[in-house]
C-alpha cells in the first residue's frame, strides 16, 4: 500500500468506528427525555428499544444496527478507493464502535446485529470469487436455513438458526474456498455470534440440558461422541488399526457386561441417575454400549471405506441428536420415540450428510438415501435394539443403492 492507501484505510477505519457509535436507540431515548440504558433491560440494543420506545423505534434501531457494518465496508470501497480484502476492517472497526462507543463510556451495545450485517458482505466475496458468479454459499444458506427452521419449530428457539447454520458455514468456507483471504475472518464474526447466542442461552435457562433424563445419559451420549476417534484412526492409519482399537474397547465393555450378568446385581430399581452406563432393564443382558462397538466393528469391517464411515457417522450423531432433542423438547409420541426426536434425527441426518458429501468420494445419492434409512431404521426398531441396526441397515441400503447405480 502506498501512502494514499494506507491513509485512505485509517479514515476508513475512522468512519468505520464512528458508524458503529451511532446508537439509534439511545439518541431517540434523549430525545424523548429516556436514557435507555437505565430502563427495562438497560441495554440500548434492539430488545430494550423495542419494548421501552415502541415497535418502530426498535425496528429503526435493528436496521441501522444490522446494515452499521455493510454501510462501513461500502463507503471504504466505493467512497474511498479500497479494495474489498482492506474494506471489511471497516465493518469489523464498526462492530467494536458499537460496542465500544466513546461518548457512553464505552459501553454500548453487544455487536450481534452488527457483526450479522457482515455476513452478506462475506457471502458477496465468495460469489464474486469466479466468473460467472459462484452461487455455491449462497445454495448452503438456503440448505441450512430449512434445516434452522427444522429445528426452530422442534424447539420454538431462535437459537438454533446460529447453532445449526453458522458452524456449518465456517466449515464450509475452508472445504469450498481453500486459501481465501476473507476465511479466517468470517470465522472469528461466526464465532462471535454462536459464542454470544449460546452464553445468552445459557444465561437465561434457554436448552433444557439438566434433570435427571440427562443426568442418566450425559456419560453415554459423550461415549458415543467419542468413538469418532475410531474414524481418525481409520483415517489417519488403516482399518486394520481401527479394527483392533475398536475390538479391545470391545471387549473392555463385554467383559464388564459378563461381569455385571453372572453377578446378577440388580439396578433396575435404583433412579435413572445412579445407574451409570446402563439403562433400566439392561442388568441382566449385555447393555447398550457394548451393542454399540460391536455394530460399529461390524460396519467397519464389512463395508467401503466410505460406507463405513458414512454409516457410522449417521449411528454416532442421529442418536445423539435424537436423544437430547427427544428428551428436551419431546412432547408428541410416536411408536416409542417423540416427533420431535425422531425430526431432529433426520434434520441431523441431512447435516451429517452434507459434511461427509464434502470430505468424502461418494455420491449424495447414497449419502440421501442412507440419510433416509438411518432414522427410519432407528423408529422402527421396536424389537431390536436400534444401536445394533441403524449403522448395519443404513450401510448395507447405501451399499445396495452403489451396485445399482454401478459405483
């Protein structure tokens, strides 16, 4: 940059700055006699303007807070000659503004409409990243905001359009545009916005992750999660490797089954909460875990590496997802799951998919119809234990659709 670049930048991040000051809700508040920061929540945000001042006034200071940032990156580029790498330090200047405005001590507000307004600004440089335009985040978007809304009516919170949407689009962005220059940066804004969205809900009692349901199954579930690792080491190695490692958790499971069983201690009568790694009706049979590693043996062994990894995926994350949802937010039956449950089974099942589409050679055909499989296998396995069935059905389904499709 040269000298008339490097000062065109620094007023840049001036404007940027005194953009992000401008707090709407404040100066209308002084000018009907109300310091904002004193009433109802005592933050000048959109919320507060809201209920304090009326509708159009928070509506008023929703728009300028959301389009502060865009508003900043498009004067630096067009006002000021910069190119659009150097433009968005601007809108990124304007968020801290907002946070950070001198005239309030320093104390604004919290930068989540703000730090939004940059996201179209970062979705435009991919679009614009080839000729003709690339249109691929802007397809992710609209993927995921279905999924958001999937979710949204599972849980009635606004929440999960951040937890669902944004991770995957920061993924995304390194899988899509490896080496992009604005990556790292529309990360950290992501970042911010779930960091922000989950600590409000944790704040305010939002996700009904306690009681004694979850008391019983956190030490389950975080099992569960962790048998991803036997993936890293099938890919990182061999299948031979994932296939001893998996064999002696195997047994370490098996061996406290046999154990539990010949010595006939009964627990079934014991709370949910007391009974660790096994669910009611399980002392006298082996217990869900050790199903679970060996149908996870299973599918390792006798399907492609990409099956296998599919199936798996799809076993690990689709009953996770189904059990918290189905505990936290089920309400409705169905067969011996909930609606919901088994919902977010599927919405979790479209995002596995998507992921595995990006870093695995296999057709999202298969990956659909496996998709499809996994959370009916899990509904209707009525008689047999859907730990054992999901991955085996699943993959042996995807297995079936690639010989048809010649693969």
């Amino acid at each position: 940059m040269d000298p008339i670049q490097i000062s065109m930048f620094i007023i840049s991040l001036v404007i940027g700055y005194i953009l992000g000051t401008i707090n709407p809700g404040y100066l209308i508040g002084r000018m009907k006699g109300i310091d904002i920061r004193q009433v109802g929540t005592k933050n000048p945000g959109t919320s507060n303007v809201w209920h304090t001042l009326g509708k159009k006034y928070g509506i008023l200071t929703a728009t300028y807070d959301i389009f502060k940032s865009l508003i900043a990156c498009i004067i630096a580029i067009y006002a000021l000659g910069l190119n659009y790498f150097f433009a968005q330090f601007s809108g990124i200047v304007a968020i801290i503004g907002h946070c950070f405005p001198f005239y309030l001590g320093f104390r604004g507000g919290k930068g989540v409409a703000s730090a939004i307004g940059m996201l179209p600004y970062y979705v435009s440089m991919y679009m614009s990243s080839t000729v003709p335009f690339d249109l691929t985040m802007i397809y992710l978007v609209i993927f995921l905001l279905i999924i958001a809304l999937l979710f949204i009516y599972i849980t009635h919170l606004l929440s999960m359009l951040a937890w669902i949407m944004f991770p995957i689009m920061g993924f995304a962005s390194f899988i899509l545009y490896p080496g992009n220059a604005f990556n790292i940066f529309f990360v950290i804004i992501l970042s911010y916005l779930v960091g922000f969205v989950t600590y409000s809900a944790v704040i305010n009692k939002k996700f009904p992750l306690e009681g004694k349901i979850f008391k019983a199954d956190w030490i389950r579930m975080g099992l569960r999660l962790l048998t991803i690792f036997f993936l890293v080491f099938y890919d990182l190695f061999d299948k031979s490797t994932a296939l001893v490692i998996i064999i002696i958790f195997g047994a370490l499971f098996i061996s406290i089954d046999l154990f539990r069983i010949i010595k006939g201690k009964e627990d079934d009568e014991k709370p949910p909460e007391s009974r660790g790694l096994y669910r009611k009706g399980e002392t006298k049979k082996f217990s869900s875990i050790s199903i679970y590693v060996v149908a996870f043996f299973m599918s390792i062994l006798l399907f492609p590496r990409e099956i296998a990894f599919s199936a798996t995926v799809y076993l690990i994350f689709g009953d996770i997802f189904g059990k918290i949802f189905g505990l936290g937010f089920g309400k409705h039956k169905l067969l011996n799951k909930t609606v919901e449950g088994t919902l977010a089974y599927a919405g979790c099942m479209c995002l596995s998919g998507y992921i595995l589409f990006m870093l695995l050679d296999i057709s999202p055909i298969i990956l659909i119809i496996g998709g499809i499989a996994a959370p009916i296998t899990e509904l209707l396995s009525l008689e047999m234990n859907d730990n054992f069935t999901v991955s085996l059905i699943s993959g042996t389904v995807m297995m079936y659709t690639a010989f048809l499709m010649g693969i």
